[in-house]
C-alpha cells in the first residue's frame, strides 16, 4: 500500500472519529440534565428520594446549597440574547412534562433566571429577566402551561451556582422553583387537591 494510500486512510478514519465523537457530545450532555421524574420529584414535597444535579459531577469547587423544592436546568440562548435556541426549547419541552404531571400540575412556579458574573450588576439582571420571560412565555405558548401557574423573575450574577468559579458556563441557568415546597404537605393534607396557595406575582422587571 503506497503512503499516500495510507494517509488518506488514516484521514478518514480521523474525521469519522472527529464526526462520531461530536455526535456523542450533545447527548452526553443531555444526559447530565434531570429526568422528567426527577423534576416532578424536586417540586413535589411528598417525594422522598434526594435530588442530585449530575451536571454538577467532576465539578471540584463548592456548589450553592439548592433551593428546596427547586431544579436547574441549562435552557441556553445566544450570546447577549433573549431568543430561545432550539436546543433550549427542547430543553423547556421536557419541563413542561414535568408542570403537566398529576403530582404537581397544580403547583405554581417561579422560574428564576441566572446569569455568570461576566457583565454588570444590573445589566446581567436585565437580561435575566428577559430570558426568565421567554422562557415563561414559550411554556404559555407552546406548551399550554396556565399563564397564572408562572412568575418570571431574574436574579443576574447575584446568587451564584458557583461562587468561587463565577464565570463557569454552569452559573448561566434557569431554576424552576415550587416557592410553596415547604407548606404544600399541609395543603394537600388537608384540602386533598394536591395544589397550594398562588402567591401575588412580582412587579415587573426592568428588562421588559
């Protein structure tokens, strides 16, 4: 076999490898995201098994304690935009089948905007406003979640996933919260409905 031969050989076996492992790349990442269930079991306070955010594995820095009764998920947007990519909307998709669940269909949700600390204070909380909006919107829109079910609300750079890392690409998130997690046992114990008590939406944000 002549070299020429060989390095053509060679050069295609590189590229498929190249062209399988970018395949692998997204849904390796993907699996790193919550399951349906997990979510459904994060909001849900008759729920016993401890959430664990695996995207949060290999991760060497000290994470913020989570929310009770709250998920991250990595809903991502272009650089400096509000506008969902399709990845983020497949992302929301599996949200909303965990809003759409009989165990917390009735729940309301804050969905809470993140931003790293790249940028300024109240730039970053302006654009994690908007980005805690659209998200809002799409499950309103697309997905048929009750408008009166969810409240935007962006917190910019000021409650950090990693604080000692605050530039990390994990510290861009959105975190679906039940802001009733600790008084909705009671409700359903006795009301039996499963649902809890729909705080007063927030004033609007500056970034709108």
């Amino acid at each position: 076999m002549s070299a020429h031969r060989i390095n053509l050989t060679a050069s295609v076996t590189w590229l498929l490898l190249c062209g399988f492992a970018l395949t692998l790349g997204p849904a390796t990442a993907s699996a790193e995201e919550p399951t349906v269930d997990e979510m459904v079991c994060a909001l849900n306070p008759k729920c016993a098994v401890p959430f664990v955010d695996r995207r949060l594995r290999g991760i060497t820095t000290a994470a913020s304690e989570r929310t009770p009764g709250s998920f991250d998920r990595t809903v991502n947007f272009p650089f400096d935009s509000a506008e969902l990519t399709p990845e983020a909307r497949n992302e929301l998709d599996q949200v909303a089948k965990a809003l759409k669940h009989p165990d917390t269909r009735n729940f309301t949700i804050l969905i809470n905007g993140h931003t790293d600390a790249v940028g300024t204070e109240v730039y970053n909380q302006r654009l994690s406003q908007r980005r805690a909006e659209a998200a809002r919107d799409y499950l309103i829109t697309e997905q048929g979640i009750e408008p009166n079910r969810l409240i935007a609300k962006g917190y910019g750079k000021s409650q950090l996933l990693l604080p000692s890392d605050p530039t990390n690409a994990l510290n861009r998130r959105v975190q679906f919260q039940n802001p009733n997690y600790s008084t909705t046992s009671v409700s359903t114990t006795t009301s039996g409905s499963g649902g809890n008590p729909i705080p007063r939406p927030p004033g609007e944000g500056d970034g709108l």
